[in-house]
C-alpha cells in the first residue's frame, strides 16, 4: 500500500507542467553537485568551479539533473558521469587510499562502457581523454581544490562552452544511457509487489536519504542482507519482489518529500513525517491544500503563517464552505524513523478524505486551545513547541522516542492521545515545579480527547475549558484551584518572596494531597493576618467556594491517580492565570476595595 501510493505520487509528479515539482525521468536524478570540471575538447582541464551558494547560514550547492547513482557497499562502486573526487579526480585527503586506483578504474570503465553507445560526442571523449591521462595537477591552484580533497566532495565535468549544461545532460549523452540501459539484462521476472504484473525485479533497492537520525549516505526500506533471508534460494530484494521501475519511482518520490526545501515533510519528535495529496487543489484561494499539514503542524520561520493557516481551516469547516474539489481530496501520511540501516515506519494514513481529515485537525487546536500566560505566548501552538516543552531541558534531542509519532497519529485518526503524553507532562510539571502554558495546553488537550473516548456524546459535560471553569466540580481539579489560591495569598501577606508553597509542596499536594493540604490550610490563617480586611474577605469566600462541592466527610483524597494529577494542574494553571487576569483580585494597599484588579504574571 504505501509502495502504491508513492509509486502513483511519482506518476503525477513526472508529469507536472511545473519544472520545481517535476520528477526526474527513469534513471536520472536530481543532486546537489558542488563542484564542476571545465574540460576542453582534447581533455585538459580549464578550471574547477564551485557551484555553491550562500543560503541562511550554510553553503548551498547546485542541484543537477544526473543519472541515477548506485548504491554504495563496502565495495568499490562508481556511478556514471559523477562521484566522489577518490572517483573522478583519483585523489583523497586520506593519509592512505590503497583503493584510489580501483575506484579511478571502475569510473572509467562505466564511461567506457557508454561510450559506443554516444555516437563520437565530444564532450564524453573530452572526459575519457581525461580520464586515460588525469590532470590534476592543473586543478591544485584552484581556491577550494584542499576543501575538495577534505571532503571527498561529489564532482561533475562540463566541456568548455556549453554554459552550464554537463556532460552527462548532453541530448546525445542521455540517448547513450538510455540506449545502454536496454541492452542491460534484466532481472529475474516475479510478480511486481507495486503493480502485481511480472516486472524484472530490482535486487537492490535506491537508498532513501533525508530521515531525521539514520545514516546520511541513505537507508532502505526494503532490505534483505543475512543468511537467513536466503531461504529458497531468494536473496535481496528477492524476498520482497518490486520490480525495477517500481522501485525507481517510489524511492524517487519518497525522496523528493524528505528533501530538506520540501514542503511536503515535517519533523515531528524523531519522526520524520511526508504527506501528500493524490491531487493539488487549492485551500483558501493562496494555498495549496497539499500542503495544509505542514503550514499547521511544522515550526516555521514566520508564527503568522502558522496562525493564518489555522484560522483559515477553522473557518472552512465551522462555515461548511469547504470546496468540494479539496473535500475530496485523498490525503497520504507517513512517519518514518530511522533503524540501524533500514528505516521503520512509525505510523501510516493511507487515502483519508480531506472532509474527513479536517474536523479532526480543528478538533486538535480546540483541544490544545488554553488562556496564555503572556501576550507572547502563541495562540495555537505547533507541535514541535509542544513537545519540546515535555522534554528535559526544552531540548528537542530529549524527546523520548516515539511519542511524538504515537501523539500525530492520535490526532489524524481521532482517537485519545497516548497515554505516555500525560505522564510525561506531569512528571514535568512536577520536577520543575510549574505548570506552564505549553503544559497546559497539553493536559487539557489529554483529559479532554479521553472523556469524550469515555462518553458517548461527542461534547460530554466534564471536559475542561480554555480558562478558569467555576463549575467545574471535579475534585482533583478544584485542588489545583486551591493550592494556587493558597500560594497566592502568601505572595500577597508576603511581598518579594523567593520561594513559594509552589517549590517545596507541588510534587506532593498534587500526588498525596491529605499530607498537605492541612498544613497549608494551617499557614494560610496565619499570611491572611497580615493581608487587609477586603482581601482577607475576598480570599476567604473563594477558598469557601472552591470547597464547597468538596464531600466534607471524606476530606482530602488519600492519593490522586495520574489523570487527577493532570486536573490538578490544570486547576493550579487555571486558577493562577484568574488571578493575573484583568481584575483578577484587589490590591492588597487598598482596603476599601473588594473587587479583583488585573496585575502582570
């Protein structure tokens, strides 16, 4: 299935009008070449040009249309018209390089090999002429020629005067390997995995580059390489048959939606996530809707993308104006991670109707919806903000694995996050003692996607709000609500504190509250003496009204489950932001005032 649909991605991408989505013919590829040899027409090399540019802050090399290269092994294997300067130019940084005159050998051998088949063109006998006598000596007084030999970069030959066209993208080149390619004999015939019909089958399949993690020459996935997978004499890609032209489009495909300008991929965790429509359609009348997942889920470099493409899919489904082109529109998922040399699929979304899709992104950012703790706090947070605030230190290397997939794939199928989330969260909240926006928006977004899993109304009462829910009468929650009220009026009997109840009874009051909640009930008559009469007053009647729905019989909770403890925090969050929130509570210098006024957090 997801060989199929990558296969069909390629169809309609190798033919696509634009020339920036369109994908290289069989047996070509597109590559960053970052080094060109001028040649003249007798061999001898004009000069080495660095095709690199300047992008951000990192050099940028020029991509070239060139034959597709072969998989690289342990062994010396050249590809044709292009390779690593140890190929084509015979030359390595390396102290010893006993394989040098192999791998010059095997390069020529390829261009030898091509050449009967180009009809005398002279630019493919300008690079044979070098190659039976190599120059590069004439090369070393070139700016980059030590920067070159360091990183055995990847190399390419133009001769002189064809402006920037290689060699190998010479009209009468390409016919040569077209032509070389159908004298080749083909492999073994078996039913094609991808289409079902008898195909030549591919042994080895293309390397898949661009996976967050796995190795950067490229990993598969289709691969077979122990003694084991050779069981009835099938070995390689035997055990799996794709056949070859099969496999050259779904790696070509896959590996122009992990391309790093893609706008078809996104990094979730250590998921590398591709998506794709079976069709471009546009969203909003600016967008392409193939590419609505990355605008709503990726970090971008400008928040105000990532806002407007969230409204503008609000508005679609809540206004149900959605075009019935787009509504139609089939949308493909696939998260990927890497394994050693192979890549592992994490998750996959085979086919689902954007119609369908779309009410379960809206559903995502109203279940992550909160009250922001400061202006700059952003309003619909992407995912990788999310989960970089439950990772220790807020660095993304300490995400744990596989959260991030599971936590993508709740969301595209509607069902209840994961339940490592919520307890990520928590132990979060409590090492660090604080509840944070971020957090927040993770807690509710929990609790609320499992009441409704537990209910059977899609909206059951018990879910939380964005803000402070006074009828929320959930114990665990009103604790939370509690235990802020409590740290706030000792900020106020206390002005300047450096540490609240916060930093030494959160982890506890939110995991055993009967060890010390009368405690803290204790200290409070104690910091309300010093407080003015109105706000005494104003504190007292809302610690009255929090525990009101409270069964006073049983008093506080012996132990709060691992769900309660995210109520409890987001109780705490809700309660702390009422009170920074404009006329929140009143000044503590003004006692004739018993009505809140706003503060900063």
């Amino acid at each position: 299935m997801i060989l199929q649909a990558l296969a069909q991605l390629y169809q309609r991408r190798a033919s696509d009008p634009d020339p920036s989505r369109r994908l290289p013919s069989p047996g070509l590829e597109d590559k960053d070449i970052p080094f060109i040899v001028e040649l003249r027409a007798d061999g001898s090399p004009v000069l080495l040009r660095d095709t690199r540019r300047l992008e951000g802050k990192k050099l940028r090399a020029q991509t070239f249309l060139v034959p597709q290269g072969v998989k690289k092994t342990s062994g010396v294997a050249a590809n044709l018209l292009w390779d690593t300067a140890e190929y084509t130019l015979g030359v390595s940084a390396k102290a010893e390089a006993p394989r040098l005159p192999e791998q010059t050998a095997a390069f020529l051998a390829r261009v030898q090999a091509l050449a009967p088949h180009a009809e005398g063109d002279a630019g493919l006998q300008a690079l044979l002429a070098f190659l039976q006598a190599p120059q590069p000596d004439m090369l070393r007084a070139a700016p980059h020629w030590d920067e070159l030999m360091q990183s055995n970069a990847l190399v390419s030959f133009e001769l002189q005067g064809d402006a920037g066209v290689l060699i190998c993208q010479r009209p009468a080149v390409q016919a040569a390997i077209r032509a070389l390619a159908s004298t080749q004999t083909p492999g073994m015939l078996s039913n094609c995995l991808v289409d079902g019909a008898p195909r030549p089958v591919a042994r080895l399949h293309g390397a898949i580059k661009g996976v967050w993690g796995a190795q950067t020459s490229g990993a598969n996935i289709v691969s077979f390489n122990l003694g084991a997978f050779n069981s009835y004499g099938k070995e390689q890609g035997l055990n799996a048959p794709v056949g070859e032209a099969a496999v050259f489009a779904y790696t070509t495909a896959l590996n122009a939606l992990l391309d790093r300008d893609s706008r078809n991929r996104i990094q979730v965790g250590d998921a590398s996530t591709v998506f794709w429509a079976d069709a471009p359609h546009p969203f909003d009348g600016t967008r392409d809707g193939e590419f609505t997942l990355a605008d709503l889920f990726a970090e971008a470099d400008n928040p105000d993308k990532h806002r407007d493409a969230v409204r503008a899919l609000f508005n679609t489904v809540r206004s149900g104006q959605m075009p019935q082109a787009l509504g139609d529109t089939r949308f493909f998922v696939l998260g990927l991670s890497p394994n050693a040399a192979r890549i592992s699929i994490r998750f996959w979304l085979p086919a689902m109707p954007f119609a369908e899709l779309a009410p379960r992104l809206v559903q995502h950012f109203e279940d992550i919806h909160v009250a922001r703790r400061y202006d700059s706090d952003p309003e619909m947070p992407s995912m990788f903000r999310l989960l970089t605030s439950l990772a220790l230190q807020g660095k993304a290397d300490n995400i744990p694995p596989r959260l991030a997939g599971e936590w993508m794939r709740a969301i595209l199928e509607g069902r209840p996050l994961p339940a490592g989330l919520l307890n990520i969260a928590v132990q979060r909240c409590k090492a660090e003692q604080d509840v944070t926006y971020l957090r927040a928006c993770v807690l509710k977004a929990w609790l609320n996607r499992h009441a409704r899993a537990a209910s059977d109304t899609p909206r059951p009462p018990h879910t939380f709000k964005e803000a402070l829910d006074m009828d929320n009468s959930a114990p665990a929650y009103r604790l939370g609500r509690l235990f802020a009220t409590l740290e706030r009026i000792q900020e106020q009997a206390q002005p300047g504190i450096n540490a609240t109840i916060r930093d030494r009874y959160y982890g506890a009051a939110s995991t055993t509250p009967v060890a010390v909640f009368t405690t803290l009930l204790r200290l409070k008559n104690a910091h309300l003496k010093k407080l003015t009469e109105g706000l005494t007053g104003y504190f007292e009647k809302l610690i009255g009204d929090i525990l009101a729905p409270l069964d006073p019989g049983s008093g506080f909770p012996r132990q709060l489950s691992l769900p309660e403890q995210g109520q409890f925090a987001l109780g705490y969050y809700h309660q702390r932001q009422a009170f920074f929130a404009k006329k929140a509570i009143p000044d503590s210098n003004d006692a004739s005032n018993d009505q809140p006024q706003g503060e900063q957090p």
